[in-house]
C-alpha cells in the first residue's frame, strides 16, 4: 500500500502536525486510527462477530484474528471517514450514518523496527448475513471468520481453550475457500483484554436493543 500522510499527536492528543505513516510507525509518533467491529444476530439470536484474518506480510499483528476493519486516519480526516475501510478492505456497502461510536483508546506496540503509537477510536455497525459478498483486499486481508460473541468472551478470559470460527480464506489467486477454524487466544491480535472486553459488551448491550 502507498504511504500516506497523517496528522500526529501528542501524549494528550493535541494535535502536532503531520508525518507519514512509515514515520510515525518508526519513530513512534502518536496519531489516530479507525477500527471498526461488524457484527450481527444469527437466525438462533445469536449474536455473531466478524473477526479479520490480517495478511502475513502486515508490520503489525502479522497473520493474527483482529478487529473487523480498521485502518488509519488520512491528514485532515475526521476519524468517522475511516469508514471507508470497510469497503476497502471488506467490499461491503457502509455508509458513515451507520457507524456508531464506541470508546478510544491507546496502544502501543514495539518489535523489531516497529514502533507503533496510536490512539484507536473504535466504532461499531451491524451487517446482514453478507459474508457471502465481501470481497476481500489482497493487500490487507487474509481471511474473515465469524464468531459466536459469548464464546469469543470466554475465549479472551480463558475460560476455554478455543473457538470455532466459519468464513473465508482469500487464495493466493484471489479465489476463497469456506472454511471452518479452530482459533485459539494465541491466535488474536494483542490488543488489551479491556479492549475486547468493553467492545464486546457494547456490541452486545446496542444489538440486544436495536
């Protein structure tokens, strides 16, 4: 993917300036990204979560389950216009009217020559069953899995050792295999447990009233 040019903040998120993304990335600079969680209720009342298989090639989470969508924040954004990294990376319609906003919060992650420090304002948006039209980025993304909501809390307590998760795998020749998985705690993206946590119970108590 091209380098882009973010805007950069500091500890407090004042903004500083800008700097592009390779930048920030090396020098850790802190600048904002979007995440978004897609999730819906199955025909049982289930609600089901939309994990993103992050390519092997990615600097940060290589080859890990993580948010549904997320990507940075373009100079002169506001956050919400992340929403375009859902058609991006997922190929599905989202307008930004259906977003709604979630919580902020930090990050840090350092390895190797990354390091990375950004402030993830998360949101969230409900789908229909259209996991069978997403048409994933090559560049990005790996794979897309749904989840049972309950099981992924107990798996990111621990209460169990793993999950089953039923999506698609992108081939190499941008063909997709259905495919069921067993995902395992190692196997998710290291963000906080409280990050998972807040966002799960959000997304259950907004689903569970809409």
């Amino acid at each position: 993917m091209a380098d882009e040019l973010i805007d950069i903040f500091d500890e407090n998120m004042n903004l500083l300036g800008t700097a592009l993304k390779s930048q920030a990335h090396r020098e850790g600079l802190w600048h904002k990204t979007f995440h978004c969680w897609l999730a819906r209720k199955n025909e049982d009342g289930k609600i089901m979560v939309w994990l993103q298989l992050r390519n092997s090639d990615k600097s940060i989470y290589p080859n890990m389950l993580d948010v549904s969508a997320a990507g940075h924040i373009r100079s002169g954004e506001e956050v919400k216009d992340g929403y375009r990294e859902v058609t991006e990376e997922l190929g599905l319609s989202l307008k930004k009217e259906d977003l709604v906003k979630m919580f902020t919060t930090r990050e840090i992650y350092q390895k190797g020559e990354v390091y990375n420090r950004e402030f993830e304002v998360l949101y969230m948006a409900v789908v229909d069953n259209l996991l069978a039209r997403v048409k994933l980025q090559p560049e990005e993304v790996a794979g897309l899995y749904e989840v049972e909501l309950e099981n992924f809390i107990q798996l990111i307590n621990r209460d169990c050792s793993s999950i089953t998760g039923y999506g698609v795998r992108r081939n190499d020749d941008n063909t997709y295999t259905w495919e069921v998985i067993t995902i395992k705690p190692e196997k998710i993206a290291g963000h906080s447990k409280d990050y998972y946590l807040k966002s799960m119970e959000m997304l259950r108590r907004y689903i569970d009233n809409i």
